[in-house]
C-alpha cells in the first residue's frame, strides 16, 4: 500500500506539500497540486483517517445505537438519518444493540475508540438506563437520544409524544362505538411503550362515564415489539371468554403479528374487531386490511436528531434541548364502527303531514 512518503518521491515534492494538498491546510501553486494529485493517483494512495483525525481533533463520523435493526421502524430512521448525515459530510457507524444493555455498553466504548464527534442514541430500556447515563458522561460526546428518554441532562432528546398517541387511537375506537378495547403494550421499562399504554387507560377513563365502558384492569395484555409478540397476544386474547371488539397495538410490528392472529382465528377485521397500531411504518399500509395506525413524524425525528447533534459538534450551541413532536392518526382499513352501531335501526323519517281540505282551499283561495 502507497505511503505519503511514495507519493511525495513521485510528485517530486516534500511530504509536507503533499500533506497540505491532502488536508487543503495551505496554499500550493496549480502546477504541484496537480504532480500532487496526479501521484495520488497513480499510486492509489488512501490518507491515513485516523492520523488526519488526531491532527485535526475531528473525524467527521457519527455513530448511532438502535436496539433492533429487525423492526422497520428503526430501520426508516436510519435511513433518514443517514441520508441527513451524508449530506452534511459525516459518515455514519451503526451498532444494533439488540436491547441487551451489556452490549450497548460495548458499542459505546468501541464508538468512543473511533473517535467519532457525535453519537445518536435509542436506548435499550429501563434495565440499562442508568448505566448509560454514567456511560454517557463519561464519554464527554455529544449525544442526541432519540425516542427513548433517559435521566440525563445533558443530552438532547428528540421524540414523539407517546401517550398522546395512545390517547389519539383509543378515542377514535371509542367515536366508533366500541367499549371493551384491549391494548397489546410492549416490554415492562421501555419508556414508550408505558407512555402509550397511559394513553390507553386515560382515553378509556374519559369515557368511563359512558355505560357498558370496560375498565382496563384484565385488558392489558404484554408483547415484545415483535410480530410473533403480537401475535401470541392476540391468540391469547382470542381465547378469553369476554372478547374485545377492538384492540389498541403499541407498534406497527406486533400489530401486524396480531392481524396475522385474527386471521388464522377466524375472526374478521375489521368486521368483528378493529385494530389500531403505532409507528406507521411502510409496511402498515399494505398489510390485509391496511393498518389504521399512530403515525410518528420519522421524517422529522431523524432529520432534528442530526441538526441537533451537529449543532453541538459545531459549537454552535452548549445546552442540552428537548423536542417534542406531535403524532397523527392515520385512518385506514382496519377500523370500522362496532357492530351495536351498524345494526341500530335509523330513527324514521317524519310524516309528512296531509292538509285538510279546509287547508287545501284556503292555499288554492
């Protein structure tokens, strides 16, 4: 492999000449730039990233932790954020944490021996959270989390307002007539997941009021983000003896896991039960029926969480922000109006009143 040094016997040049054309650090003259370049060339030679780094005290590469790589959620803000930090001139390394905290801890130590200048985090969940908290200040790198907010002040954080999406998907199964509305939640500790799920339990004690609402005390059932999660869930709802007509799925994933369950049941959706998921990832719209779901803003997620964390890189800010976003309902064909809706009769139409002869000559007079 070429060196720096072949490159400069080649240009017939210095080492630090051909160092300055490489790091752009000084003005060369038009003719050596280019004996520079053409030996570069030729000879096929990679500058040292590393050495470049250390001179430099930055490495223009991000690093970036998920817990999941299988779900498509994590997958589409990967995408966006790769997509965000190749436009501003970053490369991105990913580690998949596959939601074991010891592991997050590794991938942690391993980003800050590459040097990276920032890190983009979602976290493992409740069980590691407090280790990598002290990890994190630690480390002394700017870090932006996403989705999964830990007692840390000094990060950014960017995510959605999950229990104001629980609250979006129960209240529009309850506009629909349904009453007895299960809910598939996610891990025990994974902070969205117990968000959502208090969405669900404050739609429903809304309408608590309203006779015949169920409370949720035997309706909460437990996934583990996955499709089979949800599915097993389903199948086991499926068998209780006082069936939901609706069910309130706290990602896409088991939703459609889930919808799989119905099916293989024999029961129809959305005719005998609707279902509502979360996340609103690519796939919920061709699922059988489309998926009416909870959509995040994944768009914006990934593009704030590299703006964030290239603001803090730069210098340009110290403090540590948090953004909010907001959710929206995204209605499709999974839902539909209960079956006491449907079947109730239209009130009749009044009676058209027959005037009397009395009134029929005084209209004529």
């Amino acid at each position: 492999m070429a060196t720096i040094k072949d490159v400069a016997l080649k240009a017939e040049v210095s080492v630090t000449t051909v160092s300055h054309v490489v790091n752009d650090t000084r003005h060369v003259s038009a003719k050596v730039r280019e004996r520079v370049e053409l030996a570069i060339r030729e000879l096929g030679y990679v500058p040292n990233a590393m050495a470049r780094s250390l001179k430099s005290n930055t490495t223009s590469t991000l690093g970036m932790l998920i817990p999941n790589s299988s779900n498509p959620y994590f997958a589409e803000i990967v995408r966006i954020v790769e997509d965000r930090c190749f436009g501003a001139g970053y490369t991105l390394v990913l580690c998949n944490t596959d939601d074991e905290p010891r592991r997050q801890s590794v991938y942690l130590q391993v980003l800050a021996e590459r040097r990276i200048d920032g890190l983009i985090v979602v976290s493992t969940g409740e069980s590691g959270d407090n280790d990598l908290a002290k990890q994190l200040n630690g480390l002394r790198v700017p870090t932006v989390l996403v989705d999964r907010e830990i007692a840390n002040p000094v990060c950014d954080l960017v995510e959605t307002a999950h229990m104001q999406g629980g609250l979006l998907a129960v209240r529009h199964l309850l506009s629909l007539g349904h009453k007895r509305i299960a809910c598939i939640g996610g891990p025990v500790g994974v902070m969205p997941s117990e968000q959502r799920i208090e969405g669900w339990r404050m739609a429903l004690a809304e309408a608590g009021a309203a006779p015949g609402i169920a409370s949720t005390d035997s309706l909460l059932w437990r996934g583990g983000f996955t499709s089979q999660g949800g599915y097993e869930a389903m199948h086991a709802i499926l068998r209780t003896e006082q069936k939901p007509s609706a069910v309130f799925v706290c990602n896409d994933l088991m939703a459609i896991g889930a919808l799989r369950a119905a099916h293989e049941s024999g029961v129809r959706v959305p005719d005998e039960l609707s279902i509502v998921g979360f996340d609103d990832i690519e796939l919920s719209a061709y699922t059988s029926p489309a998926l009416t779901t909870v959509a995040q803003p994944k768009e914006r997620i990934g593009a704030l969480a590299v703006d964030m964390l290239l603001e803090r890189v730069g210098g340009k800010r110290r403090d540590a922000r948090k953004v909010v976003l907001q959710p929206e309902l995204c209605v499709r064909a999974s839902t539909a109006r209960h079956a006491s809706f449907r079947e109730a009769p239209a009130p009749a139409p009044a009676a058209a009143e027959t005037p009397s002869p009395q009134t029929r000559k005084s209209r004529t007079s």
